[in-house]
C-alpha cells in the first residue's frame, strides 16, 4: 500500500468536526490552527537543538524564505521536528476547537 502525504490543513480539517462553520469559517479556522501547530513544533524544535541551531534560523528567517526554503531548513537543522509536530497536534485534538464565535 503507498503511503499518502498529507498536508497539515488537511489533518487539521480531518481532526475535527466543521459542520456548523460555513465554508470561510471553516477555512480561517483551518489556517489559524494550522499556524498555530507550526509555531509551536517550531519553537520546541528550536529549543531542543539548542543556541547555536537557534541562531542560525535567526539569521536564515531574516532573509525572509519562502515555505520551500523554510521546509529545508527544518529538514536539515531539526530532526525531531515532525515527531514534535505530531505531538502537537494530538495535544490540540484532546483540547478541541472551541466553539464558533457568534
């Protein structure tokens, strides 16, 4: 069987039930948890490889990449970055979306 890559929008949308949001709720939601989870498997990424690691993305991050670049430096320079992705988003399913503003 071949293995599916999934994108985090895509585990995010299939976490949780969206039912009652219309599709452009749906979809800021979707984006802001997905920003979110990077944020935070990004930042314990960092912090576990330590200062050097930690200026080295300073110095990368000014020049302002793009995702691609972004997606190499992680690749290259944090290795448990996507087992502290994962980590991540079970913690964010135990906790749940909260409910839809009004």
């Amino acid at each position: 069987m071949e293995e599916q890559d999934y994108t985090l929008e895509q585990i995010v949308e299939a976490s949780f039930d969206f039912s009652d949001y219309s599709e452009e709720e749906k979809k800021e939601v979707i984006s802001e948890t997905s920003g979110m989870l990077m944020e935070a498997a990004l930042l314990r990424s960092l912090d576990n490889e330590g200062a050097e690691v930690q200026e080295k993305f300073n110095t990368f991050i000014e020049a302002e990449p793009n995702e691609e670049a972004i997606a190499d430096f992680i690749g290259k320079n944090l290795p448990n970055f996507q087992s502290i992705m994962v980590e991540e988003i079970k913690t964010f399913q135990e906790m749940g979306i909260q409910e839809k503003p009004e």
